[in-house]
C-alpha cells in the first residue's frame, strides 16, 4: 500500500477506538501479572579477571567483561511475543540484573575514587545513534574502527578502538546466541504459526544487527537488543526518536506489501511492551536493598556535601523507597526533519502513540514534540491520550527548545533533531555526552538569609555575606542570592571539567562510545570526552519557590515595611513559630503561576540572571558545553527535606513545587494563569527545559469538549512560547480508592516529576502528596 | 450596597478560568454577585446577596487563633467546642480573613471596575482563540447588575471575544434586551414551567420569564434554553415536556438538561444557612427517558 493513500485525520481517529490484537490483549496481562520481580535468581556471568589479563588496559578488560556479560545472559523470549532478548524469565525466575564481572584492579578502583568514580559508574542520560546501528550494522561500525586503527594513532585510540571491537563483537554474540536459541526452540515448537513467528525472530537476529537492518521487524528487534545491551552492561540509555529512524523500515514493509497497517500496529505494540518486563513496587524495591545501609550511606555524603555537590538531597534513596520505575526509557515522537524544518510526524508516530494509549503502562516513558505546523489530527490524537492519564504525554514546543539550542550556540539544523536524555532534559541524541549537577536555588537564599549557613544541619555551606538583619534593600538581597548561584554553577561546572576526563580511568563504555557520533571518528572514548558534544548541564531546583520568596521580601519587607529583616530572619530561623501572622502575609504575597505581573516580572528577572550566569560559564570554560535548564525530577519531597524554611512561607523540610511548577497553593486562577506566567519566563535561554507540572481532575477533560480544550491548551503552549508540558488526569476520589484496594487499579498511573509511575507501586508518603495535591480538581 | 447605574464598577464573586460546564473551548467565566430569585436548589447561596459576606469553613480551620486577634468587634472566639464566629454584628471589614492562614475565613465579593474584569478575562485571549472559547458572564444573575454587565460584554465584544450570557431571565425587560448587541448566546433558564410551583420554589414570576424570554427571541435566535434537573422538582416529564413546548413555539433550537449538583451543601454551611435539599440522586433512566421525549426539530444535550 502507499501511505500517500493514508487519510492520517481518518487513522488516527480510527486507531483510539480500536482495541489491541488478542496477542497483545494477553501481552498486557502477561505483563502486568509478571513484571514485578519478586524472585531474583542470577545466572554467574563468570570471571574476567585474571594473571594475564590484568596486563591488558582497562578499557579492554571493561570491553572482555561487557563481552562476557552479553555471552553468558541468559537468553529467551516471552510467550506470545515477537522480539527475543529479556530483562526477566517469568518462568525460570530469573532476572537479567546483577552487576558486570570486575574488570578493574584494586588499586585502579582507588584512584577511581578519588574522582567520585567506581566500576559501576553509568553514565546513563544519554541517546546512543540508533540509526548508526540500523543504517550500518555491527559490521559496518566495526569497519570504521578498523580503518581508523590501520592509521598512525596514539595507543590510547588503539586501547580504545580494540575495545570497541570487542564490546561490538559482544553486542554480536548476544545476537547469535538469541538466533540460535530460536532455532532450537522453532524446532521443538508444534503449533505451526508460532514455529513461523519463531522463525523470523530467529533470521532477523542472524541478520541483524550484525548487518545494516532490513525490514521494520529486524529494525525493531535490532533496536531493541541494543537497549537491552546497554541496560545489562549499566548504560541506562534513551531511545531517541524511533518514529524518525524505524520510519524508513515501515514504510518500506508497507510499500512492498510485507505488512499490513493492522500488522505494523500489532509489532509496534509488542515493541514497546518489551520495556516493561520488568518493575518494583514499593516491597520489592526495599527487599532489593539494603535500606538501612544505603540512607546511612546517603546521610554521610549529605554530610560531607561539596559545594559542587550541593544539591545533594538529604534523603536520595527517595527512588528506592518510592519505587518510581523509571529506567531512563524515553521516547521521543514528532518534531520536526532535522535538514529542512517541515513537520516530521508519520504514521509510525501515530502508531507509538496509539501502543501507549492502549498499553497503559508506564515504559518507555513517551514525549510528544510540536510545533506551528504540527497537524490538526496529531494534536487530537495526543489530546485523546493525555486523557487516559499518568501524566503521558509529555509536551516539548520545538519553536523554544530548538531557539534556546541555537542560543547556546547549537546550528539550527542539529538542534532540530533534539530528543531527550531519558528524563526529561533535552539533548541531541547520537552525539551528546550529557551529565548535570543540581543547583538548589531556594537554598542560595537561604544561605543569603543564614550567613551561609544551612538552616537544617548548621553547616556552613558557602562563605558569610554579611548580618542579613543589616541589609537595606531588595536589590542586596538578590544580587547576593544571584552570587551564591554563581559561585555554586561555576563550582559545578569547574568540577565537571576538572572529573570528567579522569572517567575514562576507571568507567570507560566501549560499547556505547561504539554507538555515538564522534569517539570512534576521534579515537577517544566517550569518557575520555570523545562524544561530538560533551554537555555538562546545571537544572536549577526550587524555582518556584524562590521567585515567590524574592516576591514576599520585597513587598513585605522592604514596600509595605510590615515587618524589620530582623523580624523575617528570626521568623525564618524558627520556622515561623510565634511567627502566624508574618507567615500569612509572606503567604498572600504575588506568586509565581498566577499570572501575576509582579510575580512574573521577578521570576523572569531570576531566570534571565540565571541563564546569563551559565551562559558566561560556558562562554569562560573550553572542553564541554555547559547549559541551564529547571526542574527536580521526582525528588521534590527530598529537596524540600534538605531545605529550611523559606520566605514564601514554606515551612522547613516541606517538599517544593515538582519541576517548573506553580507552588502548592499557588493555582488560585487555574491552569491558565499557571500557563500564562509559566511562558513568560523566557523559555528560550533553557535550552534542556523546565518541565511546567498540571493536572486536572477528569471533568476537566470529559466529552469532546474536554478534547478540543486540550487541544486549544496545547496550541496555546506552543504560541505562547512554553517549552515543556505534562497533564496529569486524576480525580481525587479515584486515587483514595486505589490506595485502599490496589488490586483494582494496577494501571493507575500518576505524573513524578520526569516519570509515570504505577500509583499503587509508590510509598504511602507518595500516595498521600498525590492524593492531596489533587484536590480542588486542578493541580 | 448601591448598584452603580452606569456600571463602572460591580461586584463580582467569582472569575474561573478554564470553566467547564458554561459554553464551548476554553471559557473564562464572571460570577456576578446578586440576584432577584432565591431557589431552594441554587448551588451558589453565596451569590444572592450583592452585599460583600464573610465566608466561614469551619472544615479548613486549624484553631489557630489569628483571628481572634484583630476583629474589632471580638465576634471570634476558640473554645474546646473548636472556631465560634458570630455573624451578627460583622461589617465585612476583612481582617480576620487578612490574617486567616488557612482561607477558612474568606470574604465573597469584590467591587471591580469594568476594566479590571475584562481585563482578566483577555489574559486568556490564545486560549480562546486556539479552543474556540470566550467568556461567560453569570452569577448570581447578571440583570442583578445590568449596566455593569452590558459595559462588560460591549468590551468584550469590541475586542472580538465570544461571549454568552447566562440568566434566569427574572429581571428588567430592557436590561435583557439592551445585552443583545454584545452576546454571541443566550443561556436562559427555564427551571419550571407552572407558575405556582415557580413562585414556591424560586420566589419569583413566571410571567416575567415567560415575557422576557418571548421579547428576546424577537430579537436574537441564538438562545439555548436551560433546564436544571432538581429531582422530584424540576426534572418531571410534564414540566421537561413544557420546556420542549416553550422552546418549539419559539423556535428555540437547543435544550441543555443540566444534572443536579448535590455539592452545594459546604456552601450553604460558609454561609451559615442549611442546606435545604438533601442528597439527592437523579432517578435511573432519566436523561434517556427527557432525551428520547425531544422533539423532532430540538436537539437535547445533557451537559456533564
């Protein structure tokens, strides 16, 4: 069939009524049944260590042990399913997870520290060049490292590109012992059709991706060993923009009749379930680490907390406890074709769109690009499935993001092909080597406000500006708040350049620098900053909360002088006790997302500063690209633990405002104003985003009215000039019955900063923020 | 208070943005606060008086004693039996609900100038424009207030925002007709049609609905006719087959049925009145039953 004959407004409206195949019907429950992993069971992936190759370079041992890992994983495919490779065998109980063998010397190990890095180090966030793979194969890759070898290069390169040889040979191994498998398995299958399906699971994986992919089913399957690949060898790794790089396959399969749309649709379901084969709920997670242990560990490195480290949260096993499932699995569709700027939405894109509406569950995680000329049909098809709730899909306006890269100095046409780094920071997929420090922002005032000092642990963090009862104006106070996040970006980004490098000694990743655009063609390993672009990100945390206390100290202070400094710093310090009265009019003082021109004016002025601050970072330092961006990932409850009180009223130890979000209280005029304040900001200097957080409750978004409301939201976000946007659909009563009877509600899924989460998966404490958050009905 | 006949000011309760249950796309939507009628089901008991009243939720209060400490008539007072407030004697002065840090104590209604309200409003324009959306004004009963109402909707207009008009149609002739340059549509009540049962449960005239609704179909045919569905009082077959009459007779195209909102009762308790319908459930079968009595040429919609 051609796909020109494709009425994409009739498809895609047809497909969000249609219902899965049988196959993918008892996929689903199959899943969702078996993906918690509650028996845990390793294969022994055997020793790589020894007399002789202890000589060898570590960069070639760390490529022996990831070789090794992918010749001894187990190997399978699930009942039912098209695509082979696991993270899990239900029936055997066996997951896919323990650590590489030890590749590293003892005293290699050390010296690794020194730096902050260890053998497990991932350096996940990252989108290796999946249509590297697709277009040339393991075999085409491999070519490339064996040309460069055969010039005059430093030994390093040669360490490097022997590495990469082996880890590729890995990646092949692991491809043949699948195909193998399937034979053998084939072999011994009665039922006709399901021999047939093993069969060409079987032939795809002895295709690919040792050889440049062939059709849609090899393209998937080849992607998808990769990512599996990477996973078991610790490279936590986004997926790009599969509906750009899978396209060409499909629509080949389509033009010469090898798939029918309803075929295609029934592998890209099956594609995208295999990311959820696996998962934890809140038992499980503790069961699989020592808790106790890892927060006395957390504790002590909270205590020793650097400045470059600052945003070190208290509690950082939040992820445990929380049981957010997130494994860095994001992906990306729509946007816009990198070399000419039309719109880059197709049918594959309605298909992965559709595979998420009707999955529901939480992996990959799904972002949604658009733009001026996204279509009319691509814009109600996502609106359709914003409805089903869990906060999915995320919005990304390239019309800002892809200014902000351009800002920052990325040529328009590469920045055009931007996806993200697993969460939710953007990044150009296939060439970036991406890392970020966090930089607590609403604890630069606090330490203005406290001599420097952290109001929760005493520590002095930073040096002392000056008696804060002493100063006499707003401006003091900002400019003093705007040095702190100076000398805290600047520590940061110094930090950055200073370790990065010393990442190669001890955590190099042969396999993934195979993957990237740039360390092969270089000869240096990604970590030996061998990537095209090597981004070292700062995200700005407690935002919201620090515009509305600059808003609070300049009007109550300093232009109604209802109260001394004196007075707001005694009340800071003692957590406003005896302090009610200043504490509400701090409260009721303008605030950031209620489209407030105070309000907006500050917080445009705090982000404008920032993005200045890293601008001149990155124009002072060579060596790495240094970008802002804004948010918290799900970690708002444990920012707010490490945070004392601030002047917005905020109470010590209360969780912040998720992301770019309003805080709590704050959405007085409703998700309009939020919006509104929200795009005034000035979006378009943070080129990795700043995720604005809404919900509402399901009235909101009920009937075709509530689709053509969604849809005009959107529209509006992209001409108003937002960057990032995700909607959660939740209604209060629903969340309280699924914390009393989770049984009924496995599906349930709630938005957790970069994530979606499984709600009856995540901890009472998560449950009950999720719970009262909701009400009121717009969130 | 003194209603400003050339309507520069008026006293609004309420603005919602992203309203849902008041006209196409994405609505911002003005509650204006007085009305001539006292129906025994209205869901915003707030909104009858135009005079400015403090609000008391005694469910957000924290027993935190602020505002005991500045009322100046001492109408506040904490004992074990938890948050006394006395309303006899309250002025509205607005400090306890100043200090209040919870919004137990909250005061309803604002005086705002024209501009400020439309102003508000078009900080919404994109997404009027992008949704097929606009503004609605209601209440309370916006011919409460008309001069003020009209000077809201002709800026509206001029600005070239979708506007409806929300009423009960119980109000000046004149006032309703003088909105017609300035309305894109009409939602006008139609709560009961006998005019015994209208007066008991609304204290007001059918006659005056009925008149007023006849004079305005002469001059506009964009009215829907709306009917609240207040179970064992409005939502008979005989008076849902009397509105289909009206709106046939007139020509009137569209009926919204509105379903029973039985969340009003927290209201009634800020207010410090009772409640006095219980909870009252819809009968089974009902919209389907008043949907299929629809006339052939009048197309029903129930508005979730």
């Amino acid at each position: 069939m051609r796909l020109s004959d494709v009425n994409m407004m009739e498809y895609s409206e047809g497909i969000v009524k249609s219902s899965p195949s049988t196959r993918v019907g008892e996929l689903i429950s199959d899943v969702r049944e078996n993906m918690i992993l509650l028996k845990k069971e390793f294969i022994d992936y055997g020793r790589v260590l020894n007399e002789q190759t202890a000589k060898l370079p570590l960069i070639v041992r760390k490529a022996m042990s990831e070789r090794q890992k992918l010749s001894t994983a187990p190997v399978g495919i699930w009942d039912k399913q098209f695509f082979a490779g696991c993270f899990s065998f239900k029936d055997e109980g066996l997951t896919n997870s323990k650590d590489l063998p030890v590749f590293a010397l003892e005293e290699e190990i050390r010296e690794g520290q020194e730096y902050g890095f260890g053998i497990y180090s991932m350096f996940g966030h990252i989108s290796p060049d999946f249509p590297r793979l697709l277009s040339l194969g393991t075999s085409g890759i491999r070519k490339m490292a064996e040309e460069k070898l055969a010039d005059d290069i430093p030994q390093k390169s040669r360490d490097f590109l022997t590495a990469a040889l082996i880890s590729l040979e890995g990646l092949d191994i692991f491809a043949k012992r699948h195909s193998d498998w399937l034979f053998e398995k084939a072999a011994n299958t009665n039922d006709s059709m399901r021999k047939k399906e093993l069969l060409n699971t079987a032939n795809a994986l002895k295709n690919s991706p040792l050889n440049p992919a062939a059709t849609y089913i090899e393209a998937c399957q080849s992607a998808w060993l990769l990512h599996l690949a990477f996973q078991l060898t610790d490279n936590h790794l986004a997926l790009g923009r599969p509906d750009q790089y899978l396209y060409p396959f499909l629509k080949d399969d389509l033009a010469a009749e090898r798939l029918t749309l309803e075929e295609a649709q029934e592998i890209t379901d099956c594609f995208l379930l295999k990311f959820n084969e696996r998962a934890m709920n809140n038992q499980t997670s503790a069961q699989m680490k020592d808790i106790e242990r890892e927060q006395e560990e957390n504790e002590k490195r909270w205590r020793e907390r650097k400045l470059y480290d600052i945003g070190q949260q208290r509690y950082n096993i939040r992820d445990t406890i929380d049981a957010t499932n997130h494994w860095n699995q994001n992906v990306v569709i729509g946007g816009l074709i990198p070399e000419d700027g039309r719109d880059a939405t197709n049918i594959l894109s309605v298909m992965i769109l559709e595979s998420f509406r009707r999955l529901r569950m939480t992996n990959p995680v799904l972002t949604v690009r658009i733009h001026n000329n996204s279509p009319q049909w691509f814009l109600r098809q996502v609106a359709q499935t914003l409805r089903t709730g869990g906060g999915l899909p995320a919005i990304y306006n390239d019309e800002t993001i892809i200014k902000a890269f351009t800002k920052f100095g990325i040529e328009e046409k590469d920045a055009r092909d931007y996806a993200n780094n697993g969460c939710w920071e953007a990044l150009l997929p296939g060439k970036t080597d991406f890392y970020f420090l966090k930089l607590n922002t609403l604890k630069c005032l606090e330490w203005t406000l406290n001599n420097g000092i952290c109001h929760i642990d005493d520590k002095q963090e930073v040096p002392d500006q000056g008696d804060p009862s002493k100063y006499t104006s707003f401006d003091e106070i900002f400019e003093k708040t705007m040095e702190n996040i100076q000398l805290v970006a600047e520590g940061s980004a110094k930090h950055m350049l200073y370790t990065h490098p010393h990442r190669s000694s001890i955590a190099p990743v042969p396999l993934l620098s195979a993957l990237l655009d740039g360390p092969i063609e270089k000869g240096l390993d990604m970590t030996d900053m061998g990537a095209r672009l090597v981004v070292g990100g700062t995200i700005a945390e407690g935002i919201s909360h620090l515009i509305d206390s600059l808003c609070a100290i300049d009007k109550v202070v300093f232009k109604e002088k209802k109260c001394t400094m004196g007075d707001l710093v005694d009340a800071i310090d003692s957590d406003f006790e005896n302090y009610q009265n200043l504490r509400t009019l701090l409260s009721n003082s303008p605030k950031f997302g209620t489209n407030d021109q105070i309000a907006d004016e500050m917080g445009r002025k705090v982000i404008d500063r920032y993005v200045d601050i890293i601008y001149q970072i990155d124009q002072k330092y060579d060596g790495m690209k240094f970008m802002p961006g804004v948010g918290t990932f799900s970690w708002y409850i444990a920012i707010g633990e490490g945070t004392g009180a601030s002047a917005d009223g905020r109470l010590s130890g209360k969780p912040v405002a998720s992301n770019f979000s309003p805080s709590s209280g704050a959405l007085t005029k409703g998700i309009t104003a939020a919006i509104n304040s929200f795009c005034h900001m000035g979006l378009d200097g943070l080129p990795l985003g700043s995720p604005l957080d809404l919900g509402m409750a399901e009235r909101y978004v009920a009937g075709e009215e509530g689709i053509n409301r969604l849809m005009g939201l959107l529209k509006t976000f992209v001409e108003l000039g937002g960057n990032m946007l995700t909607i959660s659909v939740a209604d209060t009563e629903t969340l309280q019955r699924a914390q009393k009877k989770p049984e009924d509600y496995k599906d349930l899924r709630v938005r957790m900063g970069g994530w979606s989460a499984y709600f009856t998966m995540l901890s009472k404490e998560q449950q009950d923020h999720h719970i009262k958050k909701s009400e009121g009905g717009i969130f | 208070m003194e209603i400003d006949s050339q309507g520069n000011f008026g006293m609004v309760f309420d603005i919602d943005h992203y309203a849902v249950h008041d006209g196409p796309g994405i609505r911002t939507c003005i509650f204006l606060k007085g009305c001539f009628l006292s129906c025994v089901w209205c869901h915003s008991p707030e909104s009858q008086s135009i005079d400015p009243q403090l609000l008391f939720s005694s469910s957000r209060c924290t027993l935190c004693g602020a505002c005991t400490t500045v009322c100046p008539k001492a109408l506040h007072s904490m004992d074990t039996d938890g948050h006394k407030f006395s309303k006899e004697g309250c002025t509205t002065c607005g400090r306890c609900a100043e200090v209040c840090p919870s919004g137990a104590l909250f005061v309803c209604g604002q005086s705002k100038t024209v501009d400020e309200v439309v102003n508000e409003a078009l900080e919404d324009r994109v997404f009027y424009k992008n949704s097929g959306g606009g503004v609605t004004l209601t209440g309370g009963e916006v011919l409460y207030q008309p001069a003020f109402t009209r000077r809201i909707l002709q800026a509206l207009k001029k600005e070239g925002v979708h506007t409806i008009v929300e009423t009960s149609g119980f109000g000046s002739k004149q006032d309703l007709i003088d909105l017609v340059p300035f309305t894109d549509v009409f939602y006008y009540d139609f709560k009961l049609g006998e005019k015994e049962l209208f007066k008991k449960y609304t204290g007001g005239d059918l006659n005056v609905v009925l008149e007023n609704l006849v004079a305005l179909r002469k001059r506009t045919d964009s009215i829907v006719l709306r009917v609240p569905l207040i179970p064992g009082i409005t939502d008979s077959i005989e008076n849902i087959t009397s509105a289909y009459e009206i709106a046939n007779k007139l020509k009137i195209g569209l009926v919204h049925l509105l379903p029973y909102n039985s969340s009003a009762d927290a209201k009634y308790d800020w207010c410090g009145k009772i409640y006095p319908l219980g909870k009252l459930n819809a009968r089974s079968g009902l919209y389907e039953e008043l949907l299929n009595l629809a006339p052939k040429d009048i197309k029903v919609s129930v508005v979730t």
